[in-house]
C-alpha cells in the first residue's frame, strides 16, 4: 500500500452478482493511498462476506442500523460525515429507487439520507432493469440532485443477457473516484501529448524492424490523462490496440512519422513519451529483398532515428511545461535511467526493467521507478492502467503544487 492520501472513502456494497467487484475496488483504493470504510448491506452479505471485506478494506464493516454500541453515539450519522466520497457499488435498482424516494430503513439508506457528502454511484442490474422507465426516472431524479454515475457497461452478464447494465470495471470506478476526490477533472483545460507502441523501420516492402513493446502502457496513460480533464493527443506506433475513448490518435509507423506527428501536435502543456522508438532505421529497398543461394545475408546499414525525447525537450517556447520520458532497461536500471534524464533534458523519467524474466515488455503489468531532480520513487508492481492513475496523479499534483496553470487560449484556440 502506498502512502496515505487523507483521503477517505464510504464504500456501500450491495446485492448483486457483482459485488466480487467491490472487493478488487477496495484493495485498489487502498493501494491508492485512500482510507475505505466499508457498509455491507444485507443483500450484499448473500454473494461476499464480512471478513473478506474487512480484510481488503482493513476496516471493521458496518451493517446494523440498531446497533446498540454504534447507535449509542449516532453511528449512521456520523458515518455520513466521515468520508470525502460515499460510493455505491454495486448500485442496484432497488437501492438506486430507496435513493430516489427517500427510503431510510436500512444502515446504508440512511447514512445516504443523513449525508451532505458527495455521492458517487456504480449501477450494476440487468439489461431491462436499467432500461426501465421506473430505473430511468430513479436515475433522472438523483442526476438532478447531485448524484454522479459511473457506468454501467454494455456486454454479457451472468443472466446470459447482454446490453447496458453492467458494473464498470473497477479500474474505470476508480478513475471516477480518483477524479472525485481531486475535484472532478484536475487537469481540465491542461493538453497532453502521448506516444505510445513500438515504430516499424522498413527494411523493404514486407520487412521491418521492430521491438516487442505492445503499446499498452502508453494507451493507459493517455486514457487516464484524458479521465482527468486533459485534452490529450496519442501519437501511436503499430498497435492492435483500439483507439482509447475522448482521445485523438494519430497513427504512424515510423520514428521520422512520430516525431513530425509529434511536432505538428505542439504547443502542449504535458509530454509522455511512453513509445519505444527503434534507434536506427535503414534505407528501404523498393523490392523485397531476395535471398540468393550460396550468397552470404545482405548488409543491412543502419542509420541512426531522430531523437524525439531529446527533440521535444530542447528549450524553446513551444517545449511542454512537464516532459516525461520512459526509459526500458536490462541492467543498470536506476543509473542508465538518471543518465538518460540528463543527457535527454527531460523532466522526469520512468524507468522499468523489461528483462524476458520479468515479462512487462508486452505484459499487463509493470513495475516502475520515476526519476526526477529529487531523486527516485519506487513503486510496487501494478498493473499498467493502475501505474497510468498514478502517473497523472503525480502530475497534476505537480502542475498545480508548481503553479503551472494552464494559460488562456489565443485568438486562434491554441495554446500559446
């Protein structure tokens, strides 16, 4: 678990099949750094139990509205007040209905009519309980009241239908959190530019050179930049990945591609360079390249890329305010990563060990040390969107601890 935040969270569990998910989203949070007070509802405790959630929340779990030594001191009211977030997950229909009307005859609707505090809600139901007029109106109603959702998805559920009425993912409940708790976008009006993926070097017409990088850590960060306000703009490599939503990709294959696209989407307030450019290219036969009998391997001469990190963070007016760069190492990793922040000019870099034993090169998880002027942060190995939310958290906080505001836009929309 991460250092405290003094941020904490009123976790309302449900009834519902997904529920399981509520588990994963407390031991989340609190990776985050976020203190989590669990409230179990008695449909709830039908699908997970009190000990599981009190052992990912490592809090003692509320769920008697009469009891004796709670109610003694007015337990429900003062566990209304004593979060910065109360989040409703999952939100069923019946409890999205007991909100609406007021109904208080359980713990948790009635810390939820006791609360001033902002209320966060994950509906989770099935397709055409979502979809009914009843649920709908619910929803209308508690939206007017100052209630945010964050979900449901479309796919299929465990009732074997499929459409909208699935909990998000606890990865998008917890970017909604996230943005809640920093006073809902702390990057609105700031842009950003990511790069992201491996580039292809051609080498003629059906062969190139390339590395292993799957583009899913940059991906990550581009979305988490983009949940946090930021207008970002993703400059991607050959990638199987979709475009990320909110996002404007511009896709290239090259690293003289790159770094044009890269170029044309300055002035920004945020670099990432997140992709792993290939060093050297060659000049590209026009036909594809013949192997010959008995003839030795052509030589291949490679000619060295344009340095886009080193580029973008040259002193100019256009240089982004903050320019991170990622450094993939083998060995050495905390000195060839601090060699690389200088000798590149970069603000922070984000060092990672990507030997074949770790498998974070093309993996879901990575395991990171971010490299400043200060000094090197470890962090423990999460998965890549996890590192992405704690990436921007970082740098919002340092954009607004640094008084780097984003600057009003000129006459033509751009930033100066």
């Amino acid at each position: 678990m991460v250092a405290g935040t003094g941020r904490s969270v009123l976790l309302v569990v449900c009834g519902g099949i997904a529920a399981y998910k509520a588990l994963e989203l407390a031991r989340r949070l609190r990776e985050h750094g976020i203190r989590v007070r669990p409230v179990l509802t008695a449909a709830g405790a039908r699908f997970v139990t009190p000990m599981a959630l009190q052992a990912l929340c490592g809090e003692r779990v509320s769920s008697d509205l009469f009891s004796l030594t709670e109610e003694s001191e007015m337990g429900h009211i003062a566990l209304s007040r004593s979060s910065d977030l109360i989040v409703v997950c999952p939100a069923t229909a019946d409890m999205l209905a007991r909100m609406a009307t007021g109904l208080a005859d359980d713990l948790a609707t009635t810390l939820l009519l006791a609360t001033d505090t902002p209320v966060l809600v994950a509906p989770a139901m099935n397709v055409r309980m979502w979809q009914h007029p009843a649920t709908q109106t619910n929803i209308a109603t508690l939206r007017a009241r100052g209630v945010t959702f964050v979900g449901p998805e479309s796919g299929l559920m465990a009732c074997n239908e499929s459409g909208p009425g699935r909990l998000a993912e606890p990865d998008v409940i917890l970017a909604a959190i996230m943005r809640q708790l920093a006073g809902g976008a702390p990057l609105a009006g700031y842009t950003a530019l990511v790069t992201a993926g491996p580039t292809h070097e051609p080498v003629d017409p059906v062969r190139y050179l390339a590395n292993r990088s799957s583009g899913t850590q940059g991906y990550a960060i581009a979305t988490a930049l983009a949940q946090a306000g930021a207008e970002v703009t993703l400059v991607s490599g050959p990638t199987t990945l979709p475009d990320p939503s909110g996002v404007t990709t511009i896709r290239v294959e090259s690293a003289r591609e790159m770094l044009t696209a890269c170029q044309q989407a300055l002035p920004c307030d945020i670099a990432v360079c997140a992709a792993a450019v290939a060093d050297w290219h060659v000049a590209p036969s026009a036909q594809k390249i013949k192997k010959a009998a008995h003839a030795p391997p052509p030589v291949l001469h490679l000619v060295p890329n344009p340095d886009i990190l080193a580029t973008l963070s040259q002193p100019s007016p256009l240089r982004p305010r903050l320019i991170i760069g990622f450094a993939a190492e083998t060995e050495h990793l905390i000195s060839h990563a601090t060699a690389k922040r200088l000798r590149k000019g970069c603000d922070w870099m984000v060092a990672n060990d990507v030997s074949p034993a770790t498998g974070i090169m093309g993996g879901t998880e990575n395991e990171v040390i971010v490299i400043d002027e200060t000094g090197c942060a470890h962090w423990p190995r999460l998965d890549k969107m996890q590192v992405a939310h704690k990436l921007v958290a970082r740098i919002a906080a340092f954009l607004h601890t640094s008084h780097l505001h984003p600057d009003p836009q000129d006459s033509d929309g751009r930033q100066p």
